[in-house]
C-alpha cells in the first residue's frame, strides 16, 4: 500500500544552520505531497505542498522539491532560526482518495 | 489558514465511561472531517472520515460501534469513544476540508488528549 518514510530524528541544529530533512513515498499513480509542521502544543499546520513532478512547494524559507525519478519530497532551509524548533511530518494524498497518509514525523530542536 | 477547534483538550475518564469529543471548524464550512489517532512516537493514523449528513467511512479494524462520530452540521464534528479502556489512551486529532484551500487541503485541530484510568 502507499506509505511514506521520513528520516528518524531528533534532529538537532544551531541557528543558520542548513536543514534538510528526508521524505521518500510509495504510491501508486501520482500523489499530491504535503509537508506538516506541528509546534508544541499546537495543531498540525500545512507549510508546503506540491502536486505533480518537479512543482517545488516553498513557505517560510522551507522549500521542497517533488522529485518522482526517486520518489522523494525533501524539505530543505537554507538558515533555521529557533522559532522553527517543531515536528515535522511528510504526508502524500492517494490520487484516488481523500486521505492523507503520514510519515512518523521528525523533531527538529534548534539552539542560539 | 482556516481554524480548527477540539474540545476538550485533555480528558481523564474511568475504565467503561464513554468520552465526546468535539471537532469545531471556526471560519470555512467543512464538508468532510477526518479523525485521527496518534501514538507516541508514531504517525497520525486515520480512523475515519465523515461528511456533512452522512455515516462515517471506517478505516480497516477501527471499530464503528466502538468509536461514534457524528458530523451534522457543516461546522461540527464529534468523536464519542463508547465504554472507553485504557488502551484507547491516545491523541486524537480531526481534521477538515471544504470552502477553504481546495478539498486536498486539511485543516487541523489542536488534539484532544484521552487518559483512560
């Protein structure tokens, strides 16, 4: 069945540092692709999606690119600052359906 | 983006009492609601999915009987865990779609925290 894998974290950074964390999907067809943020103590937010091949989703310095030659939708920041400390979860919606399938999220911790 | 409410935002029941939970969209009309459960460490797993006057879909061994959810109104959604055990101690959270950044776009609530004693 469509599934989606993210990397484990925590991941932990200084502010300015680069982010990337990894999402790779199985699907068949051709899934739309979100990234979800969920602060403390806070519902999940959608921060970026995007709909087919190549479209890049970007919001907020966060950008992520749908590649589906590797089945993948990294999400990347050039410079984290700590308000961006969060979990952060990979999702993709089945072509044929209304539900979204989810990656086990990743923490990101940033410190000054 | 559009609002999403949860009421209660945590709840402590004794073993075989039955627990509601409200879903609330704030400023769009949600013509399907999702519910989800959440463990410790692990993904958001759908349980059902709703829309606005009909029954619910299940997913795959989520007991219907067990878990109750009501969608009447285009703002409203609600979740009753019927004669609740400590192992349905979870996150629940819901979700909507509808007038408000196309139907492949959901809106969270905040989640729902159940402690079954």
């Amino acid at each position: 069945g469509d599934s989606v894998t993210q990397m484990e974290g925590p991941v932990t950074l200084s502010e300015e540092a680069f982010l990337t964390i990894n999402c790779t999907y199985t699907a068949t067809g051709y899934p739309s692709l979100f990234w979800y943020v969920q602060y403390p103590g806070e519902g999940l937010q959608l921060l970026l999606k995007a709909t087919k091949a190549d479209d890049k989703g970007s919001n907020k310095g966060f950008e992520a690119t749908y590649r589906k030659e590797t089945t993948s939708f990294h999400l990347e920041k050039g410079s984290v600052q700590v308000s961006d400390s969060a979990v952060y979860f990979c999702a993709l919606l089945t072509q044929a359906g209304t539900a979204l399938i989810f990656g086990k999220g990743t923490t990101l911790s940033v410190s000054s | 983006g559009a609002v999403v409410s949860q009421h209660p935002s945590r709840v402590i029941c004794k073993s075989g009492t039955s627990v509601k939970i409200e879903c609330r969209s704030l400023d769009f009309q949600a013509t399907t609601m999702f519910w989800y459960r959440q463990f410790p460490k692990k993904s958001l797993m759908l349980m059902a999915t709703s829309n606005e006057g009909s029954k619910a879909t299940y997913e795959q061994g989520v007991e219907k009987d067990k878990f109750l959810i009501n969608h009447a109104s285009l703002t409203l959604s609600t979740l009753t865990v019927t004669s609740a055990h400590p192992e349905d101690s979870s996150f629940y959270i819901c979700s909507g779609t509808g007038d408000r950044g196309g139907t492949d776009t959901q809106y969270f609530g905040p989640g729902t925290r159940l402690t079954v004693l």
